[in-house]
C-alpha cells in the first residue's frame, strides 16, 4: 500500500509515495535536510542541484559498498558452514 508523504525542502514542496512509514521517512528526510546544510557550508557556491547530484553520487556509492559486503558476509558465512559440514543456506 502506497502512502503520501509531504514535505518541504529548500523552500519547495514535495509529495513521495511509497510504502515506508511515516517515522522512516521523517528521518529519510532529516538527514537529507542535515548534510544539503552541511554541504552548503563546506561550499556555499554550489547550488541545491549540484549538492543534490554529489548526495546522490555517495548514496549510491554507500549502496553499492553496503552490497558488497553483504555479499562478502554471505560468502563467509558459507564458507564457515562448508567447514562445519553444514551444508544449507
């Protein structure tokens, strides 16, 4: 089930559906509002669209850094059970 969530950011309107909670997406929407402010102040001369690109480049980055090791865990994991003859997922 979709749900409606309103908000504003750098003075302009948003409305984002999705399925998340409203307490997820306040946080979402804290912290994207915390590091736009604290991308203004390490250099106030890029504009919201350039901080918007550069926050989008490390979420992204994070995501992909976060699945690598995820993969890398489960690797472990199997490589652990194998040892231990327990062979399952």
């Amino acid at each position: 089930m979709h749900k409606r969530f309103r908000t504003t950011i750098n003075g302009k309107d948003y409305v984002i559906t999705g399925e998340k909670s409203a307490q997820h997406m306040d946080v979402v929407i804290d912290l994207l509002k915390t590091q736009l402010e604290q991308l203004h102040h390490i250099d106030p001369t890029l504009d919201t669209t350039d901080r918007c690109i550069l926050m989008a480049i490390n979420a992204i980055s994070d995501s992909l850094s976060r699945e690598n090791r995820i993969k890398q865990l489960e690797e472990e994991i199997q490589a652990i059970k194998s040892q231990n003859g327990m062979n399952f997922k």
